[in-house]
C-alpha cells in the first residue's frame, strides 16, 4: 500500500507530467487542501520562444472539457484564447466551400484553442493556487510503487535524485513511465494501435491586415478520400492546417518527402489553399504518428494511478482527446469526495472511466473515415441533413451521435449506443430516396418512438 491509503491524512500529491490534464489536475487537488508536486521533463512551455513550445495541433474544446475547466473557475479565462467554430467548411474540388453546421442552434460550437497557450493558461493557475509547486525538465527514470519512491533525473544539470511519494498520478501521456511502473507491480500490459496514417503540420498566416484568410468561425476540411487536409483558426489571425495521409506507400509522407515532391502534391490536391501553406517549424516532427492506447489496470492500489493519454490516448478526429482527459480530471475529483482511501478512489475511477475511454476511441477512428471521405458523399449529406431534422422534430429523443459527444454529457459509451441506433433508422428512412422530401415521416417517428428513449434535459 502507499505510505498512507487514507484521503483524510495525506498532504501531499505527486503528478508526473505538467501538460494539459496535469496542470487542470493539480489545480483539482489544490482546491482539496492538498500540497501537489508536479514533475514535468520538458522545459517550461511558458519559458519558450513562440514556435519552440512543441506540438500545435490545435485542439477542439467542447462542452465536456468545459464543464472540467468550469468547476475550477477557469471557463472564461479559457475562453478569451478560443475561437467558436460552428462547423465544418467541406472544400471540395471544383466547389464552393460548404459549411455543414455542427448543431441546431448557434450555441452548439466548439472551440479552436492553441495547446501551448492553454497550457500555459493553466500552467498560471495552478501556481496561482499557492499550493502547486511545478518541477520542469526532471525526468523519471524508476518508479517503486510498493517503496513509494521514485529516481529522477535533473535534466538540467544531469544530477540524479531519489525521491520518497505519496499517492502519484500519471498525465505524463502516452509513453507513459508510470503506466510502465504500474505494469511491472501488477503484472498488467498495455498495446498500441497505430494508424497506417500520420499528420504533418503547416501554418496558414494572417492577411496583410491581419485578418484570417479564411471564414475563422469554421474547422475548414479538404476531404480527398484517403487522405485529408484541416485547417482550425488561431487568435492572431493565422490558422494551424494539418495534412492527414498515409506514411507509406504510393501516395504517402514517404514517397513525398522531397520538398518539391510536397510542394507539387499540395498544388494539385488542395489549389485553392496550397500557395498559403507554410512549412512548420522544425523543432517539430515532420510526420506525426497517430494511434490509440489500450492499458490494465490503471492503478496500483492506493499508489499510483494513469489519466489521460497516460491511461487510453485516442486518435484526434473526434476532437475529444483532451475534453476525454478534462473528463477524468473531473471524474476523478468526485471520486475522491466519495472515498475515504486511495486505493477506493482510484478503483472507482477506472471503473466509471474505462468503458467510456474505450467507447471514445473507437468513435474516433470512425469518425476519421466520415471527415476524409464521407462528408463528400451525397448519402451521408442526406443522412446528415435527415439528422437534424429529426431531432427537430423528436428533441427529447433523437440527437445526433456527434452532438451527444460534443454538446452532451451523455457518458461516451451510452453515446456510442445510441449513435449505433440512429444509424440503423437513418439507414432505414433513406433508403431508395434522395431527398429528405421523400422520407416517411410516419415510419420515421414509429422508429425513433419504438428504439430511442427520451433523452435527460441537455
């Protein structure tokens, strides 16, 4: 066991790793009375030169990570550094951009936010706190659950450490040496399920006046079947484009890596964007890999416990991999009000948390193939377009899968359920037609009344 499992006579929590869902952590833990310790391997993001601060794919908050950020105050302060984005401008070849609006009404947006800034959003808050103090470029090297002791590594001066902990959580993602440390105590295993498809990063700058180049209130998406290109708004009037395709093959990041072979793709691929695209910095990788996380457990008794990343990363196309951790950040905090140990609170938390993770992922990767392909399909517009209107007209009980995810705080695995029903009567009221005209409206509410129980009041 840790070296007390009791809530009640701890003082001090240890997180390893100060990025998104460690930095909202700690400020949970810090309005509890507790002392947090955070140790983070990278540099300090607040201490970089804009450009140097890492990954920038620009992440999509939405009403789950909201409600998180909410229930520590930090709503608005987030909110002054995202842009609304009510939904997605679909540029096809030879088209007009056409926005495929995300929900019914304007309230139903999500929010384009930069990473580093948000991290540095709550970097600022958690240490406003006055009970979280931030260790940056310490790298941990073992972690002894059972001793409750970790050996670090000072980055900076190469000193290496021992350091006796408490109760320690891992935000520390994907490569996560906690998990690796749990794993080893309980005979546990993880695996990873890597896409055959990566992401490169481009920049689109502001105009001459500053301006966006493009409609900032939208996720602007160039589906091409296998491959796709997006582009989400940043505050200074630029917009952070990422290019999705596979790493291998005949159309792939491999066969162009010559710059001239890159730079021809995107010519003929995307003409209508392709000469405002902008090489990304190059401290940053040029081919990101994609995948999802699968792990057990989560903890290790009272010792040691993985949110985020650390616990099921998920691939980024159904903009829930960071609102998934703010989700556990907040789910662990109820938790732990309704706990006494530890070791109870961390098995409570992978109990309420797993399915949904698991569910989440599994959305994601489906909804990977809906932005790079079906979106330009003529039955899935019809399907979507089927969607809203019944839910017009059967509020209580017909919302639209991705609405439940965004705009809901339906758990993602009732979600899926539910998701998996619309598409079985939407399939079933299109089919032989091509018109919403067409569709009988009769049969329509005979099946949402007879498969779809009214929902809770958004």
């Amino acid at each position: 066991m840790a070296p007390t499992d009791a809530i009640g006579d701890t003082r001090t929590i240890t997180i390893i790793g100060a990025g998104l869902a460690g930095s909202l952590l700690a400020i949970y833990l810090a309005r509890r009375g507790f002392a947090v310790e955070v140790f983070e391997r990278d540099p300090d993001p607040r201490t970089l030169a804009e450009g140097n601060e890492g990954r920038s794919i620009n992440l999509a908050l939405a009403n789950r990570g909201i409600a998180a950020l909410r229930g520590v105050g930090l709503q608005h302060r987030v909110g002054a550094i995202a842009l609304p984005m009510a939904g997605r401008m679909v540029h096809l070849p030879g088209q007009e951009p056409t926005l495929l609006p995300y929900g019914q009404t304007s309230a139903e947006v999500i929010y384009s936010v930069h990473r580093a800034e948000l991290n540095r959003t709550l970097l600022d808050a958690a240490e406003r706190t006055r009970r979280v103090r931030c260790h940056f470029r310490q790298r941990l090297e073992t972690l002894d659950l059972t001793a409750g002791k970790a050996q670090l590594v000072d980055e900076s001066s190469g000193r290496q450490y021992e350091m006796p902990l408490g109760p320690t959580i891992g935000a520390d993602g994907v490569g996560s040496r906690v998990r690796q440390a749990i794993e080893s105590a309980t005979g546990g295993s993880s695996r990873s399920d890597l896409l055959d498809h990566g992401y490169r990063e481009f920049q689109i700058p502001p105009e001459d006046d500053g301006q966006h180049a493009m409609n900032p209130e939208a996720l602007h998406i160039w589906p091409r079947g296998e491959l796709m290109l997006i582009a989400l708004p940043n505050t200074d009037g630029s917009f952070t484009a990422t290019l999705f395709m596979a790493r291998e093959g005949e159309t792939s990041f491999a066969s162009l890596e010559a710059p001239s072979a890159m730079t021809g793709f995107l010519e003929e691929t995307f003409p209508d964007v392709a000469s405002r695209l902008e090489a990304p910095n190059a401290s940053r990788p040029t081919v990101g890999v994609l995948g999802s996380l699968y792990c057990e457990p989560w903890h290790h008794e009272g010792n040691a416990l993985l949110v985020g990343d650390a616990a099921h990363a998920i691939v980024p196309f159904h903009g829930q991999g960071m609102n998934c951790a703010f989700e556990d950040v907040a789910e662990l905090d109820r938790c732990i009000a309704d706990s006494t140990q530890w070791s109870q609170a961390f098995r409570q938390f992978q109990v309420r948390r797993q399915d949904n993770a698991r569910a989440i992922a599994e959305m994601a990767l489906e909804n990977y193939h809906e932005m790079r392909s079906a979106v330009a399909d003529a039955a899935y517009r019809l399907r979507r377009a089927l969607e809203q209107a019944l839910e017009r007209r059967f509020p209580s009980r017909f919302v639209p899968r991705y609405s439940l995810v965004m705009f809901r705080h339906l758990d993602y695995a009732r979600a899926q359920q539910r998701g998996r029903i619309n598409l079985r009567i939407l399939r079933a009221l299109t089919e032989g037609i091509s018109s919403l005209d067409e569709v009988d409206w009769a049969r329509a509410e005979t099946l949402v009344n007879k498969l779809l129980e009214p929902l809770p009041e958004a």
